[in-house]
C-alpha cells in the first residue's frame, strides 16, 4: 500500500490527499502537523534530505517529494493527466507557475498570517509585495477561467487539483476573492467532483 | 519551425536554448533583454499572459510557456526523458524543487545584485534570507551529487539541464561554491555533453 506523509493543514499536501480521493485509492498515512518536529528528525531527513512534506512512499520503499511530482505520478493514466504532449505540457505549464509565481506568494502570506510561529513575519514590507504578487497571479488564473471552465480546457486535471490546495484557502491570506468571479466558479466546480474531499478531512493514521 | 521567445541573460530561457542545443533542433530565435519592453508588449501579453520568457510557439501556433514546461515537452521522448514512470517523477520532482526552492532564491538574488533596475534591492533585510535559503538548495543538490553523477541517477536528464540554468551562474548571486565540489564536478560534467552551449551563445534573431 502507498504511504503518504502530510501536513494536515497545508495546501501542498492537502492537493495529494484530494487527488488520492478522487481516484478512490488507499493509502496508510502519516501526519506531521506545523511545528510537530516530524520533517526535522533525522528519520525523516534521510527520507527527504529537503525536510519537507509531503512524501509519497511507495509499495517497495522508493520515495518521491515535491507535492506536484506526486500528483504528475498518481494521475499517470487516469483521466486526470491527459497522454498528449501538448495537452500534458498545459498542465506542466500551470503547475510549475504554480510553484513559482502562487504557492510563493498565496501560500506564503497566509502562512505568516495563520501560524503563530510566523508572526514575527507580520510587517508591511513583507506582506505588501506578498499581496500584490498573489493578486497577481489570481489575475493569471482569473483570465484563463473566464475563457474555459477548467485550466487547461474543457477537462478537469492534476493542474486544476495543484491550483485549487491554496486557492481554496486564499482568502485567508487577505487576498481580495470577490475580485475574481471565474475563480470562484472554479473552486466550487472542483468541491463537487465525485470524491471531493475537504482539507480537514484526513484518513486514519497509520501506526 | 519552433520559435523560441527567449531572454539572453536569463537562466530560465538559457535552460530551453541549451536543451535545444543538445537535441540539435532548429528554432527561430526571439531576444528580449530584461528591460527591452518585450515582455510588457500588448502583442505579448496576448501570447502569455504571465508576461515572463522564455516563451516556445509550435509550428502551428500553439504556445507553451514556463521553462521546466518547455523542457519537458521538448524532451518528450529523447535520451532527456526517462518514459519509466518512477524515473520521470524524480525529474519532475527535481524541477518543482527549483523553480520553488533553488530559483526563488539563487536566481532571485543574482538578479538583484546584477541588474541596475534592481539595485534598491540590496539591502541585508533582502539579501540575507535569499543566501540562506539559497544555500541551503545547494546542499540539497551537493547530497545527492555525492552519490550519484546526475541528479536523477547515472544519466544526465532535463532535471540536470533545468538546475543547471542558474547553479551555473549562481556565483553571480553571491553563493559560496567552492562549499559543494560535486556540485562544481557536475557543471563541468554538464559543460562536457556533446552540443553544449553557454549561456552567451544566441542564434541568429528571427526576421
């Protein structure tokens, strides 16, 4: 059976669990909440040297990190990844401007503005470019949901899974919602996906 | 004939004109220097609306954009692209990891410290965490090319071409690299494969 190791709150490992909902797999789970210590003890470095979650393990103990590289392996065949170079390069192009240009400055701001070990991070200089970045970005996503009702198209895929872990929650970073009607016509279309699952939802843990 | 929209001195374009160089493949060359316009153009922003390079148009039109995108589409199928599926999610794994961790911050403060439109930058408050998490991406990079020549394994794949964009420069930026000898084995490991260009290297412009 898969293992998955995650962080109950984060989008990055909240988009796995939801991609592991929607194709109906089981999976053992492993959660190590903010400030838990899990991703710095040395058991975990010498799982993932970048002490990060999540950590997809598989079957016979390989290991992979980066939560989008787990969602390109896990939609592999399934009607989440499409075979077509061109059409599986929209969803390469929507996922590495999501690790660059969103969770960057979505994820980060809410983060300073949700976790108490953050706080320090509180001032304008760091949240200013912060909001201005992800308004940016929002923008980006905005443009293209106005034109087709999922990213890439007409189908919905592991692209619109990456964008929707912190999207769903932006609001929480400050970033002005309402501003973006086609986003939020998106994020209600990927919650009624046959599947669906909340973030707060999690799977019993394993022992 | 694909044509490239590139930034010459842009390590994210220069990893798209470096896999093209090793693949062989002829392209039509579109420059535009960081503060050239090019980017800010209503003519480009109706091809990528992220305004960012390199940007690669298909001989029918169709255009992909971000740089790890472009790569893996280009790759698709050569020596570059491993088509084992636990193989390719250690490239991908590697390619979210630097547009995330290792170009948010290397080519972040290179760029700060090299170009005159970004001098108000450089002050400690900006440069310091940069150099931090900075080199802290290299010692991810150093770990694994301790045990094995690639990043992937025992073959250079696009995860390689993709980190090599901007760890090659990244002395520009201010990192300490005499700190990761395999690191600096595996640049001339990659300087060394047959087509290699550098970074100053440019085809003819497009007419």
């Amino acid at each position: 059976m898969l293992t998955l190791y995650s962080m109950p709150s984060s989008g990055n490992s909240y988009k796995v669990r939801l991609l592991l909902a929607f194709l109906g797999l089981p999976y053992a789970h492993i959660g190590g909440e903010y400030g838990s210590g899990l991703t710095d003890s040395a058991e975990f470095r010498a799982l993932n040297p970048a002490g990060k979650l999540p950590l997809l393990k598989l079957e016979d103990g390989r290991l992979i990190a980066e939560s989008n590289a787990i969602l390109l392996y896990l939609a592999r065949g399934t009607r989440f990844l499409p075979d077509d170079a061109f059409e599986q390069a929209l969803c390469h192009q929507w996922m590495f401007f999501e690790q660059n240009s969103h969770e960057t400055t979505i994820a980060v701001r809410a983060a300073i503005l949700s976790y108490p070990q953050r706080a320090h991070l509180r001032t304008p200089d760091k949240l200013d470019p912060l909001l201005e970045g992800g308004h940016r970005a929002l923008s980006i996503m905005e443009a293209q949901l106005q034109k087709t009702p999922w990213l890439t198209g007409d189908k919905p895929t592991v692209a619109d899974i990456s964008l929707y872990g912190y999207t769903h929650s932006a609001h929480t970073g400050g970033f002005d919602m309402p501003r973006f009607p086609a986003i939020n016509a998106w994020l209600d279309r990927v919650a009624t996906e046959p599947g669906y699952v909340p973030l707060s939802f999690l799977p019993d843990e394993a022992s």
